[in-house]
C-alpha cells in the first residue's frame, strides 16, 4: 500500500489530501484538511497579494500540514493555483511561504491544470466512458480538455475565471443593470468565440463539470439526482432559470441562496455567467458534476493508480 499527498493553495482555502493506493488499484482518501483563505480581498489594484495576504497563506500552510502527530504523513506536493501563479509579486510570496513554512509551493501552468482535471474525471467517470469534454471553472482561470483516450486530445486555460470577471465587470457581485448583465455575456462569447478549436459536446460522449462553482450553481438550481448512485447533473434550462434569484437577491444576502457558500457568494453570478456561456459554446445541454479535479489528478498520477481503476458512479447516457 502507497499513500501520496498533495497540498492544493487556492483563493478559497488551503487544503491538504492525502490518499492511498489499495490493492487493485483503488484510490482511497486517508486524511483532508482545509483551512479558509480568503486571497481577494488581499489583491492590490494589479494583483500583487498584499503583506496581510502573504501571512494569512503562511498561516494556513502551517495550519494545513500540522495534523495529527500520530498519523505519519507523506511528503506533500505542494502548488497554488492562479490567485497566486498570476500574482506580479509570484516569488516573492513563494519565497516568503517556503522561509516561513519549509513549504515551497509550485505553479502549474493553466494547461497542465487542465490536462490533471481531464486525468481525474477521466477516472472518475471509468474509461470505458468514451469521449469526454471536461469544464472547470476556477477563479482566475477557466480549463477546458476533452479526448477519447485516458490522455487529453485538446486543452484550453482561459482568462475568464469567477473572480476576474467579478473583478472586471461585477463589482460586488451584482449587475447595476440588465445592459451590464449583457455586456458581461457578450464579453464572453466573444471571448470563446475567439478561439476556433475550442472542442464541443460530442453526441456520444460524457460532459463533466469539475469545479465547486458548478457543484453549487448545480444545488441552488434544485438539480436533484433519481437514485443515490447516480450523478448530480445541471442542465442548462435550470442554470438559465438561476439567474432571477441572483438578480433579485441583495448584495448583502447572496451567501444566503440555497446552495451558495459564504465564501463565494461574491462570485457566484459571475459563474453561473461563465458556466452559460461555456455550456452554450461547448454545445452541452447538460452537465454532469464531478467532484474530482486537478487535486486528484496529482493524487491518481503520484500513486500511479491505473486507469479506470477508481470505483466511481457508472454514468448514465
């Protein structure tokens, strides 16, 4: 038995995973430990965390990794996603976190991002699933893979994360007006229309969404599954009919829509925006949710488990 760890840095939270590879080939969570960050509001005008944000990632490394003595631990594959890798001052933060911590955190590049999401939900869903078109939503960035094989065929990272365009176009997550809401829409179909390979649904194949932005935007639309063994999708009439209740929502009471976490009520129509136009473009009618991601596609690779062998959901056609 083999056990792997990797410590996932975001805007949202530190959050340790450890796993191990049963006999067989199963991958089995050992231990996760989450410790809240709240990264933007410690964004300067151009990006660069702030003092006050470069401690609260130390305290949190620290935090994370400090768990129970009597549990030995793995050495952690430590990264930080794009809050951090696209902030102008990247080194000096890691450089600060690895004296503090002895915790040098790595940057992935938005492709390989996206290339371990496909990893990951290509295991989650079995490889017997056919062609998969994989949507992540993140806060700076949106990953976009599909293919046939265990090994995406295409890969998209995108500048159209929830946070960016809160930032750009959604000042504290609302829309002054239906011509804002508009110009936001345009924007992005603008932006995916730009891009001529961008893949779309296949006919016989899977969409999964990978990413806490669907998976809430999936509960706040009431998307509920018919059997306990069957995965949670949303479809795009019920994503469309979400947007009323952001709308009418005050600023102030958005973390108080059903399926909405305190920690990112701010983004939230900022993602329902993204996952409408990305779910448009990519021609998918539905989506279904998946809760495996880039974390889990370092874990299944570190422990070497072979394809297929995760015992997830089967899913539907």
């Amino acid at each position: 038995m083999r056990q792997a760890g990797v410590l996932d840095v975001g805007c949202h939270s530190a959050l340790l995973a450890v796993a191990r590879r049963r006999k067989g080939g199963t991958l089995e969570p050992v231990l996760t430990r989450k410790v809240r960050l709240r990264l933007h509001m410690f964004l300067d005008a151009k990006g660069r965390l702030t003092g006050p944000g470069i401690k609260s990632v130390q305290r949190a490394v620290a935090e994370a990794v400090t768990t129970d003595p009597r549990l030995r631990l793995p050495e952690a594959y430590a990264f930080a996603t794009s809050v951090i890798r696209d902030a102008p001052n990247r080194d000096e933060v890691i450089d600060r976190v690895a004296r503090a911590t002895g915790v040098r955190l790595q940057v992935l590049p938005g492709e390989e991002e996206a290339r371990l999401a496909y990893v990951a939900a290509r295991h989650w869903a079995g490889t017997a699933t056919g062609p998969l078109l994989v949507l992540d939503i993140g806060g700076g960035t949106v990953e976009i893979a599909s293919g046939s094989a265990d090994e995406p065929r295409v890969l998209h990272s995108l500048p159209l994360g929830a946070r960016r365009i809160t930032r750009d176009w959604l000042p504290g997550g609302t829309a002054a007006s239906e011509k804002r809401l508009a110009g936001v829409r345009r924007h992005l179909r603008s932006s995916l229309k730009a891009l001529p390979a961008l893949p779309r649904a296949d006919p016989g194949g899977h969409v999964l969404a990978c990413s806490k932005t669907f998976a809430q935007l999936a509960r706040l639309a009431g998307a509920r599954s018919t059997h306990v063994r069957t995965p949670r999708r949303l479809t795009l009439s019920e994503l469309r009919a979400t947007f009323p209740l952001f709308l009418a929502a005050d600023p102030a009471r958005l973390r108080d829509l059903p399926g909405i976490s305190r920690h990112r009520a701010e983004q939230s129509l900022a993602g329902a925006l993204i996952a409408e136009a990305l779910m448009e473009h990519c021609r998918a009618e539905s989506v279904t949710i998946c809760h495996w991601s880039t974390r889990e596609g370092l874990l299944l690779e570190r422990l070497g488990v072979a394809p297929g062998a995760a015992q997830r959901p089967r899913l539907a056609h």
